[in-house]
C-alpha cells in the first residue's frame, strides 16, 4: 500500500441509503429481507465506495453498510455473547445513560469471521486502498453487561484474542489499514492503564498492516461532547504499546495540535471535520487547522479524516464533508 502524503480517508461509515434502512446511531433497522437484503447491502456498499472514490478519498472503507450496530456484528462471531435478549447497564461513563446491552454468559472465543467477507467485497469494487475497523476490547466490555467473568481485564484479553484473530484474517484478504475503535479509551483511562493498553497489544499481535486506534468520544447528536477526559492524559499510556498509530478528534474538541508532537513517530488520522449535521466548513479554515498540525506531524504519517462516522448525518452532507476532506489533502500537498 503506497498512500500520498496527507492523505485523504474517513473514520469508517457513511449513511445508508433511505431505501435499506431507517436512520438511527446505534441500532439499525433494515427495510429488506432475506435475498433482497443481501442483494440491497451489496448495493449499498458498492455506492458508498463509489462516494468515496468520487470524493476524491485515497484511503477508502466499506462504509459500513452492512453492519446493524457498533458492536453486534463482532459479538455475533463469538461464543458466550447473546446479543438478542439484552439487559440494562449504563454506559460511556455517563451513569445517567442506560442503554440495553448484550450480555455475556460464558467464555468468550471467536466462532466465525465478522468482517472479512466484507472486506473481500470491497476490495473488489475499487482499486484504492481499503481500511476496515472492529471495536476494541475495552468498548466491548464497556458495551456489553459480563454476568461470566467477575474480571473486567480477563474479559478483555479473550475479547483481544479474539479480534486478534479477525485481524489476522483481514490482513490475509488484503486489508491495507485496520483500524480499532475503542471510545471507551478516551473516558477509562485508569482501564487502560490498568488493562487496555496491554489487551491493545494482544489485539495486534503478528500484524504488520498498518494498524491504527481510534480514540473517539462517541457519534455526535447525544449528549454533551466528553473531552474532559484529554488525550494528553492518555497518550503517555499508549505509546508504550505497539499500536502504529492514532485516530484523534480535533474539530469538535478545539484541542491545541501540539499536543500531538509526541505522536510524531507513528501514523496520525487527525479529525479536522465535524461528523454531526452542521455545515461544511470552509476549505480554507481547514487548510489552516491541518496546517497547524504539520508543525508538529511529518506529512507522510498524516491522515485527514472527520472526527468520527458520518452514518448520522445525509447522504449529500457527508459527500460534501468527504469532498472537503480531499480538497484540504490536495491544496496542502500542493503547497509542502
């Protein structure tokens, strides 16, 4: 995989068609069923692929068309998980919020492949390099209520081990970036002091791909946004893992660039434009926050992308967003 200087991607998901599925952020309803379903999820991936590539983006994914919710779609490749009769728990560390869950009853172990089918798929629909992504360990265990373990970092090493396994697979069938959403590691960070960090390690090992973590907070359009918990706090931890690089968020939370200096060494996807339905920001105030950010990033190690998924927002709006992201990469590069 050769990708240009500053190069253009998006964190993972784009909307689904309104004929597919009604609009929701966490789970999905499709409107099809069966043989229509199969042939309707294919579609829709091969549209959200050709947005990208008309975009303009050089770092493309599937966009997630197929998947019915952030984490079910891993959960129901293993053991020990029941994802239809879920339970109450309050998550993200907002204790106010409680969601229904899935919940494990027994030892959990990779069944079946999740996402490599999907990736097969997508590399078959362009020819531009293809990054899939699956949720870490400690979004797993925070998502989902453990009624086997009694030991939130034993859960987290099997829930490791497990996806190490589908990123081996990926990696065989081609991916050219993986990439492990783990919001959870931006709210816990004495978790991933305590265990995160180490089950991060367990998640890559044997992959040589480039693989990087997504240090989100969260789709937009819930509750208020959570940077209290600061990335200065977490990168010392992380760092000492072998993760090759970062996906952090710096439109919404306004953060200072610098604070990434410390990142040099490894990849950064730098989130440099709102996921939530407001408007397109001008080029040039991106131009110049990337710009910002280049002081202290190498331009070869850097990726443009939103903050987060674009799912939650129209069709129109996140193409325009993708278009953006494109544009910045190229009058930046124009301009080294």
């Amino acid at each position: 995989m050769q990708l240009p200087p500053i190069a253009a991607t998006t964190i993972g998901s784009f909307p689904r068609p309104k004929w597919l599925a009604n609009a929701a952020r966490s789970q999905t309803t499709f409107n099809l069923e069966g043989e229509r379903l199969r042939e309707g999820l294919d579609d829709a991936t091969s549209v959200a692929i050709r947005d990208q590539e008309l975009a303009g983006l050089d770092l493309v994914t599937d966009g997630e068309q197929r998947r019915p919710h952030f984490i079910d779609h891993i959960l129901n490749s293993l053991e020990g998980v029941d994802t239809v009769n879920r339970v109450p728990k309050g998550v993200y560390r907002r204790r106010d919020d409680v969601h229904e869950v899935p919940h494990v009853y027994g030892a959990l172990k990779r069944r079946t492949p999740a996402v490599v089918d999907d990736l097969r798929f997508a590399k078959g629909r362009t020819d531009r390099p293809v990054k899939m992504a699956v949720p870490g360990p400690m979004t797993v265990v925070d998502s989902t209520l453990d009624e086997h373990y009694g030991d939130e970092a034993a859960m987290a090493m099997d829930v490791a081990a497990a996806i190490n396994e589908e990123l081996r697979d990926l990696q065989a069938a081609g991916a050219d970036v993986l990439q492990i959403d783990e919001p959870a590691m931006t709210r816990y960070h004495e978790k991933v002091a305590a265990y995160g960090a180490r089950a991060l390690d367990r998640c890559i090992e044997g992959i040589t791909v480039p693989t990087i973590v997504h240090l989100c907070y969260g789709y937009p359009g819930g509750k208020d946004l959570q940077h209290e918990y600061e990335y200065p706090e977490l990168f010392p931890l992380l760092l000492g893992t072998n993760i090759g690089g970062f996906a952090v968020e710096f439109a919404r939370s306004n953060y200072d660039p610098a604070i990434l200096e410390v990142c040099k060494e490894r990849l950064v996807m730098f989130g440099c434009v709102d996921p939530s339905d407001v408007p397109v920001p001008r080029l040039e105030s991106v131009v110049a926050r990337v710009r910002e950010a280049l002081r202290y990033l190498d331009p070869d190690k850097l990726l443009l992308a939103p903050d987060c998924g674009l799912m939650t927002v129209s069709r129109d709006l996140a193409f325009a967003k993708a278009r953006l992201l494109a544009d910045t990469a190229a009058e930046l590069r124009r301009t080294l």
